[in-house]
C-alpha cells in the first residue's frame, strides 16, 4: 500500500506504546514560480558501470574545526544530492533525491507513484556544473516509501555508503529542496536508534534534524559526508521528531529495487516484546531479541526469540522486520532462534 501524501490521521497506523502522534511524510513541495514569489503552501500530489565514481573519498584530510567538518561534509554530500521534479495533470511537484550508483539516484515512492508523470531532475555533473535530465522509474518499494529511478546520465558521482552503524549523538546533514529552496542543508544529531514506525516497516533512525515538505527522498549523511539513509518523514505536532531509514535497510532496498517493484508480504508470524515481569519469571534475565508471539509457520513455535535473520542479527523488533520484509514471497531464508535453553538453526519458507 502506497504511502499516502496528506497527514496520516491518528489511529491510521500502529504505533509503538500506543502513541496517537500521527506521521507527516517529508511531502513534496510545489515548485517555486520562476519569478521567485514563494509557492502556494498547499502541497500537491505527486546496468551500472564496473568503476563507479565515489563523491564522498576517506583521503580528504579532516578539517580543524566541527564547522569545517559539516562544511566539507555538506560539500561532498551535494555532489550526489539531486533535486526532482515530477510533472502530471495536477501541475509540478519538488522533492529530492541521492545518485546511489552511476546513472541511479532514489527517491520517495509517492514522488513517483504516477505512471501518467514526467520525472526530470538536476544535478551537478563530474565537472562541477549543473545540469538537467530525464529520469525513468526502475522499481518501487512503496510500503517503504522507496524508489529507484534510472537517470540519462551516468557522470553524476555516487554518494558512499556508511559503513558504521550510527550512535546516538552522531551529526546527522539533510539535503532536499523544502518549499522549492534547492540543495538545502539542515543538520541535527542522531536522537535514537531502531524505531519502529508500526506499518509501513521502517528499522528507523530517529533525528532531530528539521524535515520540511520538498524532503521527499531527501539522503542523510554523516560528518563524513556518506549516505546514512533517506529521509521518511515526521512526526505532526511535536519539536524535531524525524525518522530516516537505516542505511543497511536502505542499502538492500536498493539492491532489490534493481530487479524491479518489491511487495512486501508478512512472514506468517508476529513479534513482541515480553513485559519485563515476563522476561524475569521466564528465567532469563538477558533481553536478546525480538519474541515470536503467534505464528503459523511449521517449525516455528510461540516464544522463540528470534536472533538472526539469514546470518544477520537482530536485537529489536524493527531490525528483524525489515530483514524479513526483504525476504520474496516463496524464498528459503534461515532463522536463528533461542528456544529455552536451546539454540536453533531453522530453514523457512516465507508464504506467498
């Protein structure tokens, strides 16, 4: 199910602890009218080569200063930021995006949701210039509110993927276009690790970075200017409360997204958490893992604590979530489980 663009009205999804603060997607922003008046405030709707070119290299030396170092960061971080403009019946729409391989940048799903649309988009090419070009959708991921999109030009460099998992307090750089302004910077820290949005899934980091409409498919970057995520959106009423996809989730999509749409479907179980009264009477005292609390999948049983997904561990509900959601309706995936004492290697197959 596509994200929608308007406000998500409270109860509409499922929120951890019950919270009824609803989310506001980082929507697309109007373009600006070419005579510089500000753009009316309602929001409308809306193979790579061996060598790839890297916009964000380790050998830059690290500047003296914290300021320097979010100058330089936001600096590499431009050279992949792109902005897009989606054009269809309803007029012209912002957002932006980040060229993830040469010749794919990605987006926000509901910025391409249209087949009738024309995507074009601007970008500074190798050599430093701006340049404007056509874009076509390769995949959609939309319950994650992901797209990848194929660009007429492949000189653009690629943004470099963290490969550091992100701590609370880590500098967090937004660029977008937020009400037409291009390649717009805003930074933040990060505020909080594996959050879960409910549905759609999301293994989310939390920011207190502003996210403005036109952030649809806005990338996230450290001090090092390497992408850490894409924006998702905020939550309504509340001071700095943004949310961006986990950079491993993110990465994955995108290796997906390659071959075409991803629909994600349930893996034939759900997972809690335990009450800590229930964690104590249970014996074990150690919280690893999110609990199996029904299921209907053989070989799976109420109260397994899953621990790993295909190899990759788990510690919360939101990571195993989005591994799972990677996993194709019909595909074999291996599942590590503490039942009781025990330690299983278990072979399942995700129901179609």
């Amino acid at each position: 199910m596509a994200w929608p663009l308007e406000r998500i009205a409270a109860g509409a999804r499922s929120w951890p602890n019950g919270a009824p603060e609803p989310l506001v997607l980082a929507q697309a922003a109007p373009a600006r009218p070419a005579d510089g008046r500000e753009s009316p405030r309602s929001v409308l709707r809306t193979d790579p080569p061996a060598s790839p070119l890297i916009a964000a290299p380790h050998h830059l030396a690290t500047p003296a200063s914290q300021q320097e170092r979010v100058a330089e960061a936001i600096a590499r971080a431009q050279r992949s930021a792109v902005s897009i403009e989606t054009v269809n019946s309803g007029g012209p729409s912002r957002g932006a995006g980040t060229v993830v391989r040469p010749g794919y940048a990605t987006t926000a799903a509901h910025m391409v949701e249209s087949t009738s649309q024309t995507i074009y988009y601007a970008a500074l090419d190798a050599q430093g210039q701006r340049t404007v070009g056509r874009a076509t959708v390769v995949g959609v991921a939309p319950d994650l509110d992901i797209a990848l999109l194929r660009l007429d030009n492949d000189t653009i460099p690629a943004a470099r993927f963290s490969r550091r998992a992100p701590r609370l307090g880590d500098t967090t750089i937004v660029l977008g276009d937020p009400r037409g302004y291009e390649n717009s910077a805003t930074v933040g820290v990060v505020s909080g690790l594996h959050r879960n949005l409910g549905s759609p899934i999301c293994d989310c980091v939390q920011t207190d970075a502003p996210i403005n409409p036109g952030n649809s498919g806005a990338g996230a970057f450290n001090l090092d200017g390497e992408l850490t995520g894409q924006v998702v959106g905020l939550l309504e009423g509340d001071q700095s409360i943004g949310f961006i996809t986990s950079g491993t989730t993110f990465e994955r999509v995108i290796d997906r997204l390659m071959r075409g749409n991803l629909r994600i479907t349930e893996p034939g179980f759900t997972l809690g958490n335990l009450s800590l009264a229930q964690t104590f009477n249970s014996g074990q005292r150690v919280i690893d893992g999110p609990v199996v609390t029904a299921t209907t999948v053989h070989g799976l049983q109420q109260y397994d604590r899953v621990l790993a997904v295909d190899g990759q561990r788990t510690t919360t509900i939101a990571e195993a979530r989005a591994l799972l959601a990677l996993v194709e309706p019909g595909q074999q995936y291996r599942l590590r489980v503490a039942r009781g004492n025990q330690m299983l290697e278990l072979t399942l197959t995700k129901p179609r």
